[in-house]
C-alpha cells in the first residue's frame, strides 16, 4: 500500500536495523552529548563548589562503568522515571545510554582545551566588562574547541564504533545485522561469516578513515587562519 510521504509507507522502529541504525545513535549520541559535555566541562572549572563537585561525580561516575551497563540501566531503568502508562522505544533508550556516556567523556576533551587557554584572554574579557557566559561564546569556547578537535572526532569515532553494543537492549545494528544473517537459511552459506566480516570491517574502516582525514582537514584551515 502506497502512503505516508512520497509515497513510502511507514516503518516502525522495531523494524530498523544495520547501518542506519549505528548512524542513528552515533549521530544523535554526539548531538546531545556535545552540549551536555560542554556544560559539564564548565561545571567542572566553576568557582561554586557545589556544581564543581556535582559535575566531578558525574564524570567520574560515568566513565568508572562500561557502555553496555549504562544501556542496560537505560532500558531497565529509565521507564521508572516516566508517567504509568510512558514506555519509550528500545532506540530512544540507547541514544540517551551513549549521549549520557558520550558527554562524560566529551567533558574531559573539551576541560582540556579551556585549560590551554591562557588566563591573560580571561582577564582581558573581563576587563571588557564581558559577562560570563558572553566571554566563553565569544573568547574562550571557539579556541578551546579548536585546540580539541582531534579529542572530539576521536570520541566520535570510539562512540560510532561501541554502537554495536545495542545488542545487550534487542537492537540490531550493522554488526548484529550481519550476525543475524549467518542464523538465516536464505543467506546461510559456508562464505557468509568471511564476506559478512570483511565487508563489515570495510564499511567501518571506510567511515572511520572519513572522519579522521575530514578532522585532518579542519585542523589545516584552523591552523591556516590563527597563523594569520
């Protein structure tokens, strides 16, 4: 039946699986992890004991446990959290499992870069009369993040490839897509494990290979403009 927008018919997320998968909470992982890691850097550097010790235990805390627990407590854990009735979808649950995980790691990145900022732009900013937050978006935030880009696209890259352990909450992602297929009869063969796993390894290496030479690439034009 012919429906839905131009003219696809409507899947449901328990249907999704492979590749598209993977990219979905590699992608949304980072998007929500980022900001939330930046936040949490910030916390990490502020003069309020309170939100310092706060963001520390959070670090700390993440990072001391594997990804799949917190996949595991996502799924198991997080519908208490909600309304009677409120279940969210397996999908929903994993993006905030790697976005909680992703942003512990992404705050330890980024506290580098602020702490390579020397304390004389600081106190410049300050002498301007520059607000707080106005001083990181303008001054101390765009250098930091350009001092860390490496840091960034290597969490990218570890995050894109611990996605295929969705598989402890029931999620199929690339790698559990191709082990799927080696349990079908119409695709059983004695050369399904080797092509599955070279192909596998290849879409992969192809991404990651991407990402690291895109990030190459950016570190040339930055570098290009504060040599200017």
């Amino acid at each position: 039946m012919w429906g839905g927008i131009f003219g696809l018919s409507f899947v449901s997320q328990d249907r999704w699986g492979g590749l598209p998968v993977t990219l979905i909470l590699a992608t949304f992982g980072l998007a929500f992890g980022f900001p939330l890691g930046i936040l949490v850097a910030l916390g990490r550097r502020s003069r309020l004991p309170a939100i310092r010790s706060l963001c520390v235990l959070y670090v700390e805390l993440i990072r001391g446990v594997p990804l799949i627990s917190l996949l595991f407590m996502a799924s198991v854990m997080f519908p208490l959290f909600m309304p009677p009735g409120v279940n969210p979808d397996k999908l929903l649950k994993a993006v905030i499992g790697t976005s909680i995980f992703a942003s512990a790691y992404m705050a330890e990145v980024i506290r580098g870069g602020l702490q390579a900022i020397p304390k004389g732009q600081i106190e410049a900013a300050q002498a301007l009369g520059l607000s707080y937050w106005k001083m990181m978006r303008l001054i101390v935030m765009p250098q930091a993040l350009k001092i860390v880009i490496p840091g960034i696209v290597n969490s990218f890259i570890s995050l894109f490839q611990d996605t295929s352990l969705v598989s402890i909450i029931g999620l199929f992602d690339l790698l559990g897509m191709v082990q799927a297929g080696f349990n079908d009869p119409k695709w059983k063969s004695p050369q399904t494990g080797n092509t599955g796993y070279i192909s596998l390894a290849a879409i992969y290496f192809i991404f990651c290979f991407s990402m690291s030479r895109y990030s190459q690439s950016v570190e040339r034009r930055t570098n290009r403009g504060l040599k200017k």
